[in-house]
C-alpha cells in the first residue's frame, strides 16, 4: 500500500484502542525487519529516521526502500522523521514524501517552540503531511547519574494538560509528545508513567499522543498509557541494543583466515532477524 498519513493511521488505531510502534531502522537490513514485523503481527508501524540516517544514506536510497516496500506490505506504512530543530532537514524531509515530521523544541523557550511548530505545521500541510511537537521534555538518562536522580529531575519537566491545550491549539500540530514519566535511552525498566496526566492531556487536546522512551517501559504501563490516551510509541533503544549484540555475534564468527572468505552476508541477515523479533515483541505489547 502507498505510504499513508501518520495522524490518520494513530486516529484510526486509537479509536480501536491500540497504539502504533514507531521504530528506528539504522540501515536497509533493519528496514526490511521492521516491515516484515508489522506484516507478520497484522500491524501498521512508524518507520522512523534519525537524521544521522539520513545523512548515511541520502533521500533517494531511504525513501525508495520505504515507499517500495510499504507499497508491496499488507501492513499500512508510514515514514515520519524524527526530532528535528533543523528547518532545512523537515523541509527537505516534506519534498521527499515523509508522512510526518517532529519538530523538536522541546528545550526552546516555550513562545520559540510555539512559534517554530505552528510555522512547520504551514509548511507540512501544503504537502499534506502531519506534524509531531514535543512540550515538556522527556530528556535522556545519560543526562544523569542516577536513576533516582533523573526522577526526581523529570518531575519538574512534565507536561501540563493546560499547556498543552494550548500549544495544540495555537499550533495546529497533529501529534503532541508530551513528557510523562519515561526517558530516552533506558531498556531496562525506568518508566513511571503518569497515566492520570496523559489521560488529562489527551482529553483537553483532542490529538493522539507520542510516548518517547519506549523502551524504559514495563508492558503494563504500556497498556495503561495506551488506556489513558497515548496512540504512538517510539522504541529504539532496546531494539538497537539487540541488533548490536547480534552484530557483534555475526561479525566474531566471521573466518578471517586467509583461505576462508569473509563472509560479510550473514551479519545483515542475522541483524535483520534479531531486529524483526524484537520489533514484533514490542508491536505485540501494544495490541
Ligand atoms: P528509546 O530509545 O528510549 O526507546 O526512545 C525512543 C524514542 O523516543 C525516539 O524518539
């Protein structure tokens, strides 16, 4: 199926009451995995792309795999990039046929990141593409030095229902992430959700929210957030963590000795299918 609108998909699987998983393939091997686990749990997904991937392989490599694959997929697909401050990225993002774009400025000034998202929500919509915005900040644990530490700091970051309000509707954003409780960069369990707040953002905004830091999340807060209002889970770190043992794996067990050619196929073969069981984990915690 052609690439579809990330907003429709997460109104859509909101209104079923599921989430949708948005995941960050690294390279071509980690694409294919991520499709095919949506394909296999019956899902639709995000694929999402930092913009450092984007850099490795340039516009024409990545949308071409995405838009190629997503068409031949019964799963529905979305392309959707992810946190970016950099306005010439989102618009070059926008030409090349994303669904949807997140504008980070999160740790603006709040007047600054209203007034940026607002006008990256003119320039998405004369392509029809939906747009992400992030309010509060949800952070990364490599910020701290501690777990307690980064609860105790997260705590004055939250997002707030009334500021939210707002922001959607100053805006005209499509997504709001906001900041309740979890953390990039965790994979062992960290989250603690404040399902009342989403719940409060979700109704005083009227839009399907983003959890960030998927990963430092326990599958019954997942349900919980899922219950309270969130339509869209981001997971990275935990897949990435994965994939990386994996190659690692692959790549020792590589022969070197001079009769025996390096057989350089079986590490993407074997990324592929580490990432596709944990992509298919996750989707699996959230339907
Ligand atoms: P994790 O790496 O913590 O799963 O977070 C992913 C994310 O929120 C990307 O935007």
């Amino acid at each position: 199926m052609p690439l579809i609108d990330t907003a429709q998909m997460l109104r859509a699987e909101r209104a079923a009451g599921r989430a949708v998983g948005a995941f960050e393939p690294y390279n071509v091997e980690q694409i294919v995995a991520v499709i095919e686990a949506a394909e296999a749990e019956r899902a639709p997904v995000i694929v999402q792309l930092w913009a450092e991937v984007i850099e490795t392989y340039g516009f024409p490599a990545l949308c071409c795999v995405v838009r190629e694959l997503a068409g031949r997929s019964s799963a529905l697909i979305s392309l959707h990039l992810d946190h970016s401050d950099d306005d010439a990225l989102i618009d070059a993002c926008l030409e090349n046929g994303f669904s949807s774009v997140m504008f980070d400025g999160s740790r603006l000034p709040y007047e600054e990141n209203l007034a940026r998202s607002r006008d990256v929500v003119r320039r998405a919509r004369k392509v029809g593409a939906s747009v992400e915005a992030e309010l509060g900040i949800v952070g990364n644990i490599a910020e701290y030095a501690t777990e307690e530490e980064a609860h105790a700091a997260i705590q004055s970051l939250l997002t707030t229902p009334e500021q939210a309000a707002e922001f959607v509707r100053e805006t005209g954003i499509d997504i709001l992430a906001p900041a309740v409780g979890s953390i990039h960069g965790c994979s062992l369990p960290f989250a603690r959700l404040d399902a009342p707040r989403i719940a409060a953002i979700a109704e005083a905004t009227g839009v399907p929210l983003a959890l960030h830091g998927g990963s430092g999340v326990g599958e019954g807060q997942i349900r919980a957030a899922i219950a309270a209002g969130i339509a869209k889970i981001n997971v990275d770190t935990e897949v990435r963590q994965a994939s990386i043992a994996t190659l690692k794996q692959a790549v020792a067990a590589i022969g070197s000795g001079p009769q025996e050619p390096p057989d350089y196929a079986r590490v993407p073969r074997a990324v592929r299918v580490t990432t596709r069981e944990a992509v298919a984990a996750r989707i699996r915690a959230m339907r």
